[in-house]
C-alpha cells in the first residue's frame, strides 16, 4: 500500500507519460539532504588544489584516482574520500569546493542544499576551524545572492574518533555557531554506535542546534532506533536496514522520521548488488518519510538527477505520484521555515501539474 501526501492543488498524475517524467523530475524543485561536500570534490578539482598548494598526491594523474574508485564496502571509500580531501587548506579552497558543488546544485533544481562537513579531517591535518567553516559558509551565501539556494551546513562528527574530539571539535566551531544549523555523524559505522556520541548530541541539543546522523547503512537497525533514543536525531542518513526491525519500521513511519537515502552511494559501497535491488521503492510504499540523495556524487557516479533517473530506470514501477512524493519528502524534510517549505512544495505541484497538462 502506497500513502501519499496530497498535492496543494489537484494534478492528474495519470496524464504524465513516462518518458516525460525524467524530465519532469530533473527540472523540479528539489531539496539534497545528504551530501558530504568533501565528496563532491572531483578528481579534476583534486589536482587543481595540489598543484595550487604544493601538495604532492599518491596519483600520479586523473585517471589514475579515478580508477581508483573502486570500492568494496564504507571503509574501501573512505581511506580514498579522506586522502583527497587532504588537498584543502585555504579558505579558497573550501570556497572553491562548494561553489563547485552548488552551482551543479542549482543547474539541476536544487532550492535547498543541506551540506554536511566534516572539521575533523581537517583540524587534524591542522587547518584552523575558521578557515573551514568560513570557506564554505561564504559558498552557501553566494549561492543564496546569485541563485536564491537555501544552503546551509551541518557539522558532522567523525564516530571513528573519540567523544571527547567530537565534543572538543563542537567547542572550536562555537565562534562560528551561526554559521551552521546542526549536527551529524558520519564516516565508519560498524563497531561505532550512536550511544558513544549520546553526550555531544545532548550538548547539540542545548545549542539549538538540529540532529542527523548516519545509522543503518551498514550498520544493523538498533543503530536507528539508539540514534532516535540516545541522539534525538531529527532525520536519518540512509536508514535502509530498518526493514530488519518491522517494529522500527512502523515507529519511523508514525514519528514521520526522514530517511535520506542515496541510491547510487549505496550500489558502489555494495550495500545493495543493483539499483534494482534497492528497497527505496518498498520503504516509500510502507509510508516512510523517504527522500533521495547524492551522498559523495564525485566518488559514487552521479550527482541528485542521475540518482533519480538511475532509480527510475531500475524502477519502472515508480510512477509520476511516486516521484512527486520523493521530491516533496525532499523539501518538507529540510531544516527550512515551514512557510518557505510550503513555498517550494506549491512550486513543486504546478511543475507537476503543468506536466500534467502536456
Ligand atoms: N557514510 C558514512 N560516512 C561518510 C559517508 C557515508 O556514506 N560519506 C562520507 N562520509
Ligand atoms: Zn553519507
């Protein structure tokens, strides 16, 4: 059984072809919940900041990192993700790297980016919290000027790292505290479960700050249901093994919790052997919050349309109504101001219903 929500005015979804709604979907408003903007940063745009920086790389050419990408599970791409991110040292270079990323964002419908980063990778190689956090956040804000994105950031905690560095790392980005609307969790999940991090999340919290974090990607459903308990997360990243707990499931479902799924990240980490594979279709249909996302669209062979177009594809039984609601799932989960939500989501159904109308 599908739910769906209902449109703020009436669309014959019937009337949309199924050629047509690939474009339909690639011209829509759309919000990217879950991208790591150190994994938007392109082989191409590796090589430029080396050069740039001085930095010598293991690679000897393009071509060389990216056949490198070749990953056989979470830890596989990681040791490659953190080893380009090493690259970046200026405040340019954070800049450089988002403005890269939200300009293909807005090229493809994005009003909404939400952009996780993660400060540890950086701190520790001793780049100053400031001239990371100030870097991107001068990206988000040229993007709002030039395009009219919402782009916003949210600092992620290393959960390989101690909670005592993810509440050290909390305190040095405090200066900046405006400059970011909330926390994650992310990089190697097996073995490192929310309940470590309860203390900085709690912290989080007082701050204002919103909660997301990373949990059943590779990591069993109980990571879900202690990032609901111990974290208060708001939204979580990826989600996908809830299905292993039915109860979890209905509880998601009921509590209206988003998942922000990434289809291709998860076909080249092998969480599923193919897109066809996927339960993105089957999650929608019991109810759940679902959303679609790019994860680290440099490294995983796509950025937001090529995840909805490959998911399409692979799914041909996903119908117009079914697109419309991942797309409005998308912008009714952002951390945005309900009466901005509502905007986006009302140009969201005249797109549709003008789609509609042929
Ligand atoms: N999972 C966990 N950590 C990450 C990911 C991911 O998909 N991408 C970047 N850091
Ligand atoms: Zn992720």
């Amino acid at each position: 059984m599908s739910t769906f929500d209902t449109p703020s005015r009436p669309i014959d979804f019937g009337r949309i072809e199924s050629d047509e709604l690939v474009a339909l979907v690639r011209t829509a408003p759309k919000a990217e919940l879950h991208i790591h903007i150190e994994g938007s940063l392109e082989p191409e745009l590796i090589f430029d900041l080396a050069a740039r920086n001085g930095v010598t790389l293991a690679y000897p050419s393009v071509q060389a990192l990216r056949s490198a990408y070749a990953f056989k599970d979470l830890q596989s791409f990681l040791d490659v993700y953190y080893a380009g991110a090493s690259v970046l040292l200026t405040e340019q270079d954070f800049h450089d790297m988002a403005w890269a990323y939200l300009k293909r964002a807005a090229a493809e419908g994005v009003v909404c980016a939400e952009l996780f980063f993660d400060p540890q990778t950086h701190t520790q190689r001793g780049v100053p919290m400031g001239v990371v956090i100030q870097g991107l956040k001068r990206a988000c804000d040229q993007a709002q000027q030039v395009w009219g994105l919402r782009a916003e950031l949210i600092l992620c905690f290393l959960r390989h790292l101690t909670e005592e560095a993810a509440l050290q790392t909390l305190e040095e980005a405090m200066p900046y505290r405006d400059h970011f609307i909330g926390v994650g969790l992310d990089s190697s999940e097996v073995g490192h479960p929310p309940e470590k991090f309860a203390r900085v999340f709690a912290r989080a919290g007082e701050l204002g700050l919103h909660r997301v974090a990373h949990a059943g990607e590779e990591g069993p459903a109980a990571y879900i249901t202690a990032a609901l308990d111990l974290l208060k997360a708001q939204r979580i990243d990826h989600g996908v093994r809830c299905t292993e707990d039915p109860d979890l499931v209905q509880r998601l479902v009921r509590e209206g919790i988003p998942l922000t799924v990434c289809p291709l990240s998860n076909i080249k980490l092998c969480v599923f052997p193919s897109l066809a594979a996927h339960n993105l279709p089957g999650l929608l249909r019991a109810g759940l919050v679902v959303t679609v996302n790019s994860d680290d669209p440099a490294y995983f062979g796509g950025y937001l349309n090529e995840n909805y177009t490959a998911l399409l594809a692979a799914h041909p039984s996903l119908s117009a109504q079914h697109m419309w609601q991942l797309l409005r799932n998308s912008l009714m989960a952002s951390f945005a101001p309900p009466a901005l939500k509502l905007q986006w989501a009302q140009r969201l159904d005249e797109h549709f219903a003008a789609g509609a109308r042929g």
